[in-house]
C-alpha cells in the first residue's frame, strides 16, 4: 500500500449526512440495547452476553467499560454486527447509511489513488523516451578506442 493510501485509510470519515447528532460511544452502547430489549433490558444483556449484573448494568445505563465491550464483542453472540450498528447509533445513521458511506470514502480513496498512479506513470514514460533518445555510451575502453587502438596503447 502505498503512502497516499495509508494516509487516506488513517484519516476519519466523512460521513456528512447525519439524521441526529453524534453520541458518544457509551451513550450509543445504551441506546443499542434499549432499543433491542424494550422491556427488562438489563436482564436480557445479562443473558445474551453472560454478563454479571454489575456490567450489564453499565451498559443500560451509559457507563459501559473497554473490558465489557471487548467482552461483548468476543461473545458468539456478538462481534462486527454489533459494533456496526452501535457506531451507526454514534454516528445518526441508520447501518445501511453509514456502511454507504464507509464505501464511498474509500471508493474517493481509491480513484484518488488511481489518479496519483496515473500521474506517475505518466512521468516514468516520459522519462523513459527520454533515457532512450540519448545517444549510446562506449561502456569499456576497448569500445572507447577500438580494437586496433586499445591493443596500440598496451604494446
């Protein structure tokens, strides 16, 4: 992968259009569940996860830890869909929106780099005709001087 790539991948995402404000990651954790299990939510996160109380409590109630989120996230029953949809929460989309999203700024990653690429190549041949219009340079004394010279210059 080239610089301009990586540098492109590292920077954060547009994703311009946005249905409410952003949340901030334990906000939209609570909201994830709340609007899974609308009725005995703790309960339910205890059970889908095997979470103790303690922590299925933090994450009704926007105080989620990093330990119980890579909990979540390791669980069978959790994983990438889960995190998508919780930063789609983040982030005021719905899934589809923010994955449209996601694909189009890497899509304008990749022309862009297409473009540099391009550009470059075109470089590499213009320099390439123009190494190939100098004239031919002797590479050895023999072919400096000719075969009669050089055997001249030894005697």
């Amino acid at each position: 992968m080239s610089g301009a790539m990586a540098k492109f991948l590292e920077e954060p995402l547009s994703l311009s259009v946005r249905r409410e404000p952003r949340k901030s990651t334990k906000a939209a954790w609570a909201a994830y569940v709340r609007r899974r299990w609308p009725r005995d939510c703790q309960a339910h996160v205890m059970r889908e996860w095997h979470l103790t109380p303690g922590r299925a409590n933090g994450v009704v109630w926007s105080n989620i830890t990093q330990t119980t989120i890579d909990l979540i996230l390791q669980h069978p029953r959790g994983g990438a869909k889960i995190a998508l949809e919780v930063l789609a929460i983040q982030f005021g989309e719905d899934l589809h929106g923010l994955i449209a999203g996601v694909v189009a700024d890497v899509r304008r990653g990749i022309d862009h780099e297409r473009q540099r690429i391009a550009a470059e190549e075109q470089k590499l041949s213009t320099l390439a005709r123009r190494i190939a219009a100098l004239p031919a340079v002797p590479r050895t004394f023999r072919d400096r001087m000719g075969p009669d010279d050089a055997r001249e210059a030894v005697e």
